[in-house]
C-alpha cells in the first residue's frame, strides 16, 4: 500500500466538489475510464471573471482523487489566468506529497482544467491561450511527443515506465509505448526496452463453467492488481446468467467513486476479456 500523507487521505475520504454542473462555461475531460484513470472538470464563473463554482468526477486511485478534489479548492476564486498558472507541483505541494508512481495524477489534474479552461475559449468563439505543442502520442490521456521529450530530458528518464511514472504517458491501453520508447532513444541515445503486448483471447461461445472461470481470471489478472494496489479489493460473489455479482473491500469499500469504478472499469474489463453481454452489480450484503 502506498505512504499518503494525512491530507491526501482526508482528501481522498472527504473529496470536495464532487458532480457535475448544469450549463458549465467551461469543461474538459482527460484520460479513458477503459484505461484506468480518467477524470471531467467543469467550472461556472461569476461576473467579475472568477471561477465561482467548480465540479469534477473521476475514476482513479486516492491520488487521482486527492488531486482532483484539492485542485478544485485551490482554483476556486481565481481567474482563469490564475488558475491557468497552476501546475502539478502545486497541487502535489498541497498535498504534502505522492508518491513517484503517482505523480501523474497530480497531471491530470492540471491536464483537465487546461482543456475545461480551452473549452471556454472555444465557446466563447475566442482563441484559447497555447498550452500544449507537439503531436498527441498518448491518446488515452493526451500527452505529446513534445511533453514527453520535456519530461525525460529535465528528469534523465531511461525507460517507458519512467515516462509513464511522471505524465502518464503509456499508461492506457499501451499502443503508444513503441513511439515512446523512441523518443526516449532521440534525446537520450539509447534504446528503452517495450513490453509485449498482448490482445485478449476469448472463447467464440462459453460454457458456464468456461465463465466463471474466465470472469474469475480477469478479476484476478486484470482487475485486482489495480486495487491492491491503492489498499483495495474486489470479489466475486455470484454469477446469474450474465450479471456478475462483486464486493468491493478495503479503501474501494470506502472509495465515494465506487461506482465509476464498478460499471465503468469493471464492467469494461469483463466486456474486453470475456464477453459483451456482462453487466456488473455491487453485493448489497
């Protein structure tokens, strides 16, 4: 389980400004639900110009919580040139900390309101203030081969998991790992080894048994490692034609975004690996 410091955890347990607005000035959405971490961020502002409101949901870790929730306080109030200038070093500064490995949450916090912030220019009809350059490579979370090669020459980053570790970058469904791996090579000089990767293999019709078995083997393969990694957990309860029966335990239990998490990452692994036709529903025992 990952060391979170005392503000993360009460971000994470008690998350401000959860939901959604009616009639946003302004929203963005960063990420793929399928793909693990995904959050949208929408603001309202008042008529002196200042965010007045601000609204997020997310699917993620408590570090994707944690930053999502501590960056709607700090913006509140703030123009959007204020609000433009935070970075993820101010959201992590907030938090007293994350881990290395989660970093990437604090960017896509500062991710999300960059394009809820490009999202009010555009509506607007006004020419919305540069933020990013170069060709999105990470189209799970929209990093560019430009961020990319910012973030592994300021850090010495030698490998795909580095990249992923600092801005998320490959930490989707994987296909841009290759172009990663050679962006790495262009400014350091060397290569940088990409796992295989593997399409899911299922069966053209199952048995019942063929599907307790495969649902159980995603569960365990493709699902758990994911929680247990955050201090959380996941059991299957039953099997009924295609509904499949879960318990969320540990943090998940508490997690306030256990829905998403049930139906839009659960539900899609179980779609992805085994079959079209599942459905997922919470245990209420």
């Amino acid at each position: 389980m990952w060391d979170y410091t005392d503000k993360v955890m009460d971000q994470f347990h008690h998350p401000r400004n959860v939901g959604k607005l009616d009639n946003p000035d302004g929203a963005g959405e960063v990420g793929s639900l399928a793909c693990g971490d995904a959050l949208t961020l929408m603001f309202k502002l008042d008529e002196n110009g200042r965010i007045k409101d601000v609204k997020f949901q997310t699917f993620g870790c408590a570090s994707a919580i944690a930053s999502s929730s501590v960056l709607t306080e700090m913006i509140k109030g703030m123009t959007l040139e204020e609000a433009a200038a935070v970075t993820n070093k101010d959201i992590v500064a907030r938090l007293g900390g994350l881990p290395e490995q989660k970093m990437h949450c604090s960017v896509m916090g500062q991710e999300a309101l960059e394009a809820a912030i490009g999202d009010y220019y555009k509506r607007k009809g006004s020419k919305a203030p540069a933020v990013k350059r170069g060709t999105v490579v990470c189209t799970c979370f929209g990093v560019t081969d430009e961020e990319i090669r910012k973030v592994v020459h300021e850090n010495n980053l030698t490998t795909v998991d580095d990249v992923t570790n600092y801005c998320k970058a490959g930490g989707g469904c994987g296909g841009c790992k290759k172009r990663i791996a050679e962006l790495i090579e262009e400014v350091q000089g060397r290569s940088a080894g990409v796992p295989r990767q593997t399409q899911p293999l299922r069966p053209a019709k199952l048995t019942n048994i063929q599907k307790i078995q495969l649902v159980q083997e995603t569960i365990n393969e493709q699902i758990r490692p994911a929680l247990r990694a955050d201090g959380g957990d996941i059991d299957l309860i039953d099997i009924e034609g295609n509904k499949v029966i879960v318990a969320f335990r540990g943090m998940c239990a508490q997690c306030k975004m256990a829905e998403y998490t049930m139906k839009d990452v659960v539900e899609a692994k179980l779609k992805e690996f085994v079959s079209d036709e599942l459905c997922v529903e919470e245990s209420k025992d």
